[in-house]
C-alpha cells in the first residue's frame, strides 16, 4: 500500500502519465542517391519517405538528396560509414563497393531474364542481404531498373564487332574493367558525365547503359546502332548503415521494410514504359536496332564465360559463385 500525503500521491501519476504519453525522439535519416529529381526512382523514394513518416507517427522522417548532391555512389557509402548520411540507394555497380561478393548480379549475361532474376532474389536474395549486413548495411528494398545494352558507332551482332570499337567501362569499379579485358574486348574506362565527350573525341566508340539513359543523354546521336542483348540488369538496392538502422523501433521496421517494397514493386513496370518510349524516339532520330538469333546470343553468353575467372577467388567468393551459378542452372533446366 502507498503511504504518503495523498495529493502528493495524485501529483505524481499525473507527472507519470504525462511522461508516457511523450512521444518517442524522431529519427531523421538523410538519403543520397543518383537518381535526378523527378524522376520514378527519386518520386519512389519521395513516397517511401512520406509512408514511413505516417506509420511511424512522424517519428521517422527521411530527408533526400537526390541527383548526386551527396557525391558518387562511393562517395555516400564512405559517408554512410562515418555518419554523415545515413542511407541511399545505390546501383548494383555501387553496392560492389561495399562488398566485391556483390558483382555477381551485374557479370555479363550471368542472369538473362526478368524470371531469372526474380527466381535467384526469391531463393538466394536472403544470401545477398546477409554480404551487405555483414559489412554493417542493411537492405531495406532491392531496386529494379530495366537492362543494358550495346550502343555503338558501327553495328554489334558478334563480340568480334565490338571488339574491333573501343568501349567504354564504368570508372566505378576496376574488376569489371580487368573482366572485359580477359574476354578480349578494347575497354576504357569513363565516369558518366564523360560519354558524350569520349563519343565526340573519339577517345570511345561504343558504351553499354539502358535505352532511357543513352535517350536522356543523347548519347545515340554518336552511337547509333544498340545490340539487343541484354548484357545485365541494372539491379541496385535502397540500404542503410546497419547503425542508423538500430535506431529505428523494431516493432516499427518488418513495417517500414514492407512499405518501401511495395512502392518499389510497380516502378520496374513504369521503368519498361519509359524504355519503351525512349526506344520509340531514337528510332525515330536514327537509331537502328540489331536483333541477334539464339546462336548469335549464344557466342555472346560464351565469350562472357570465359571472362568470369578472372573475378572468381581473388574478388568473388568461389563458394558463392558456384552456389547462385548451380540455383540458376537448375532453374534453366527446369523451364
């Protein structure tokens, strides 16, 4: 039984409910990213950032920085590291930074199609997860953003065509570059915002991006010849350093993380009806689209082969490899 001046008693629980009903400190998580304002993937982020408030009360607000303010894609990871943001969404070249394992979903034809895909995140996405978590990120949505394919000055239907042009490489990781110098291949390597003067100096002749990009950019006005083959992807990831994240209210994140892969779930969809626009357009300015046959594919997936040694030990773990190549297989044996 409490004893005591029984005002002093009533006073007390007062000032104790009033403390309960104190909301929790809010959170803000700054978010860099590539993606210019306005466009899907920046609008998805915007979204996520305003469920998020909602079902956390207002507790957890994302502030975003879009189109590069917060520097390169290894610029923000540097700066995910020390704090000075604490999230952004990166692209499959991006997240090899924070683990080499990570180039696995970006190897030339490794993976072929959209089901593929869809079937490797679904059986082995949980393997992927636990590389980023290990090097102290977390991954809250996978980000799908259509394929990349072959732009050239002169037309590509075989490797022998594009290893006759000098091709540029993203400047981003020196693996890939090694990569397609092992399959034979005149590679130079040049940041984005380069292409265009390589195209005009004739420093490049060929580049490999997604259809929106080369549109965007008018990259195909000195590229005009694009390869159907879908060389990889352009898979990325929308993480946060695993610090920050320990912030967040567990009850609150099993939420939050469904909320952001629900938004992202319709923007490959919206990423397919841009390509598909951006791909009418060049048509129309000059573009000429080279279909390949099956064998012709083939040469292709077979050149790409013989490319992957290089990057299997010393860069991917052979483990994993074998791993998500032996998943892959057997999905292929299947269909």
């Amino acid at each position: 039984m409490m004893n005591g001046n029984p005002w002093k008693v009533s006073i007390l629980l007062v000032l104790l409910v009033g403390v309960m009903c104190i909301p929790a400190a809010g959170l803000t998580l700054k978010i860099g990213s590539s993606a210019p304002a306005g466009t899907a993937w920046d609008d998805a982020l915007k979204q996520i950032a305003a469920e998020w408030a909602e079902i956390s009360g207002g507790r957890i607000q994302l502030t975003i920085y879009p189109g590069g303010v917060a520097g390169t894609e290894g610029d923000m990871i540097r700066k995910m590291r020390i704090g000075q943001i604490q999230g952004a969404a990166l692209s499959g070249i991006g997240m090899t930074k924070i683990s080499r394992d990570m180039l696995i979903l970006s190897l030339p034809r490794f993976l072929q199609s959209e089901e593929e895909l869809a079937y490797l995140l679904g059986r082995r996405g949980d393997v992927f997860e636990s590389i980023l978590r290990d090097s102290d990120f977390t991954l809250i949505a996978w980000q799908m953003a259509g394929w990349v394919n072959f732009f050239s000055r002169k037309p590509v239907r075989l490797p022998e065509d594009l290893k006759q042009q000098k091709l540029s490489v993203t400047a981003e990781t020196s693996d890939l570059e090694a990569a397609w110098k092992e399959c034979g291949f005149r590679v130079v390597p040049l940041d984005t915002q380069n292409i265009m003067t390589g195209l005009q100096t004739g420093m490049i002749d060929a580049f490999y991006n997604p259809p929106v990009m080369a549109a965007a950019y008018q990259w195909f006005a000195l590229a005009p010849y694009m390869c159907s083959l879908k060389i990889s992807p352009l898979l990325g990831g929308f993480v946060i350093s695993s610090r920050a994240w320990s912030r967040v209210p567990d009850d609150l994140k099993p939420q939050l993380i469904n909320a952001a892969r629900r938004i992202g779930e319709p923007l490959y969809d919206e990423i397919i009806r841009l390509e598909k626009k951006a791909l009418g357009i060049m048509q129309e300015n000059g573009l000429t689209i080279t279909n390949l046959t099956k064998q012709e594919i083939s040469q292709w997936e077979h050149t790409f082969r013989e490319g992957y040694p290089s990057l299997i030990g010393d860069i991917i773990d052979p483990t994993l490899f074998e791993e998500v190549d032996g998943a892959l297989r057997e999905y292929r044996r299947r269909q």
